[in-house]
C-alpha cells in the first residue's frame, strides 16, 4: 500500500470521535495525517466535544478530550495532500467562515482529491460551493443547507450509520457511520489491507 498524506482540518469543539477515531484508524493502515485549526500552530490543542443521542430533539453536548494540532495551519497547502478530512461537530460552523478553510476546500475539490466530511462536515463544503449538482449524506440538520447550495442530502433513515460516494467526496450522517464511512473513504484513497 502507497502511503499517503492526508490533512484533517478541525476546530474547538470538533466532534471527539469524528476527529479522533478516523485520526487513529487512518494511522493504524499506515497513512500520514496531519491535524491543523486556523489559528494554531503545531503542539497546540483544540477543544472537543462529545455529542450523544439521547432521545431529544437534537443531540446533547458534553466536555469531550483534548486534541492535538500537528501542523500549523498557515502553512499547509493542498498539493501538499493526497486527501482532506472534515469532522462535524460545532467546529464546522465557524470554520466555513474563514476564507483559506474554503480555499482549501476547493483546491481539494478541483484537483478531484478524495475529501471525507461527517455530520456537520458538509457545512465546509456547502460555503466552498462544491456540492452544486452533488450528493451528499449529513447530519439531517445540515440537509436544507445542502439542497439551497444546489446539491442532494442523501438521508440516512434515522439510523446515522450510513455512507454516501460522490465521485472523490465521502460523506456520512454522524460518528454512528463511521465503520462505512472510513471504509469508503479507504476504497476511495485507494488504501489496500492486506488480510
């Protein structure tokens, strides 16, 4: 199996497990993966956030582990990766509000590299303008947004443990997913594992 650089671009109050598992899952097949947030250098943290399903309205929010940056955000450049990551949580939010986390996004996009996003994920790409005419499963909260920026939210049937291809975009509904999600993502990079 090549080796192969991907970026994860996360922010305080990323979701805990979408950051922190797929981090450890890309590591353990043998892939390179640096984490940056706007604003940070490598060796500082960002703050999580554990999200649950609680049976009310929305999900519930509790102090989740501290994440480490391993790259500083100012110098990283897309041809520099082979693959971008973007976990949901609350980080999205404001992150789509920085214009080079949207540059980013498009480079990736325009050079057709694989870019996996998961629950509020998709809001990143929403604002780069990259889902027009794209499909993509979300957070169901998330689903307006996608369909306004001219793309199609994939539902999940309540069951948030689905994953959705579109060309080099893999997306999935929440942490639930993450097995198909990092599964297709792998197949997507063009990631073998040896039995």
């Amino acid at each position: 199996m090549a080796r192969k650089n991907i970026l994860m671009l996360v922010g305080d109050f990323v979701e805990d497990y979408e950051a922190m598992v797929p981090l450890q899952m890309l590591l353990m097949v043998g892939h390179a993966v640096d984490t940056v947030c706007p604003g940070k250098k490598a060796g500082e943290t960002v703050k999580t956030a554990i999200h649950d399903f609680e049976g009310d309205q929305t999900y519930s929010e509790k102090p989740g582990h501290k994440f480490m940056i391993t790259a500083d955000f100012d110098a990283v450049a897309a041809t520099q990766y082979d693959a971008l990551v973007i976990p949901g949580g609350r980080a999205p939010e404001y992150l789509r509000l920085n214009p080079r986390v949207l540059d980013l996004t498009r480079a990736f996009n325009d050079a057709g590299k694989p870019i996996a996003a998961i629950c509020h994920g998709p809001q990143i790409l929403v604002a780069a303008g990259v889902l027009r005419g794209r499909s993509c499963s979300a957070y169901p909260a998330c689903g307006p947004d996608v369909e306004v920026a001219g793309g199609t939210w994939v539902a999940n049937n309540d069951t948030f443990s689905n994953a959705h291809i579109d060309g080099n975009l893999v997306t999935a509904p929440a942490w639930p997913a993450h097995p198909e999600w990092i599964r297709k993502f792998l197949s997507v990079l063009g990631t073998i594992i040896d039995p």
